[in-house]
C-alpha cells in the first residue's frame, strides 16, 4: 500500500455545503483562486532601472457552481432572489451571506481539503442554452463572489 502522498489526489469527490448545513449536490465547481496584486515602486534618484515590488491587496475569484436542473427545484433562482430585492431593514445583506464549504473527500467519504468562501452571495443565475435537436440535460450554474478564501 503506498504511503500517505504517494499518489495525486482525484477531483471527482466532492461535496459543497452551502450556509447553515445546507448540502447541495453539484456536477462542477470552479473559480477556487486567489492572488496578490503587485505594487510597483521606484525613487526617481535610485540606481537601479527597475522598481521595488510589493505585495499588495489580495483578489479571490468568483466562484461557478454548476449542477442538473430538476423539476420544480428554483434554489438557485431563490437564493439569486434575495439578492435583487430589497430587504426592508437589512442594509448589510447579511440574510443573503452565507459561509460556503467545498470539500474534496477521500474514499470513506471523509474531508481531505475544505475550501471555505467567506460571506458569500449569488451575483449570478445561468441556464444552459434550450435546443430543440439535443438529448443534453439542463445544466443550471450559480456565480457566487465572496470576500475570502482558505483553504485547510
């Protein structure tokens, strides 16, 4: 048996849980990315031709979540909703702000990776393109945007 390592972990595991326990069965999640902006700086009398660089604000990618549509199932246009309309009484989203989970899992089912969004909401609803001559299944995705990323 190899030891822990050995092998590269697959991606096809995977379990995404959405606000307060809520577990959402998902076909694609993409966007899990960050980077630092860098901050560029020279001084007009240094002797070197090039600029310093620094670190500076750090950007998190939105996040897509795709799955099948199922009959009678509007959550990701219900979830959108909140979004849009006013909220009387609530000027910080705060009811449409959620905590997302994504973990990869292991054989047993168990979390091996968790990526945690940080106060995420729904910018976005798309459905896939309805065409007459497809055996296709209709695929709906969520753009999710969100103000932190970790990963554990």
């Amino acid at each position: 048996m190899p030891a822990k390592g050995d092998y590269p972990i697959p991606k096809f595991h995977f379990r995404v849980e959405w606000g307060d326990d809520a577990r959402i069965g998902f076909t694609e999640v993409s966007g899990l990315e960050f980077e630092t902006e860098v901050i560029e700086y020279r001084e007009g009398s240094s002797k070197k031709y090039n600029p310093s660089k620094q670190p500076g604000l750090t950007k998190f990618s939105d996040v897509t979540l795709k799955r099948g549509t199922f009959e009678g199932d509007f959550d990701f246009y219900e979830s959108w909703k909140q979004t849009y309309y006013f909220q009387e009484g609530n000027t910080t989203g705060s009811l449409y702000r959620r905590t997302v989970n994504i973990k990869l899992l292991n054989e047993v089912h168990e979390p091996i990776i968790t990526w945690t969004l940080e106060n995420a909401w729904p910018r976005k609803v798309r459905y896939a393109e309805l065409k007459a001559g497809s055996s296709e299944l209709l695929i709906e995705e969520m753009v999710l945007v969100h103000e932190g990323l970790t990963v554990r």
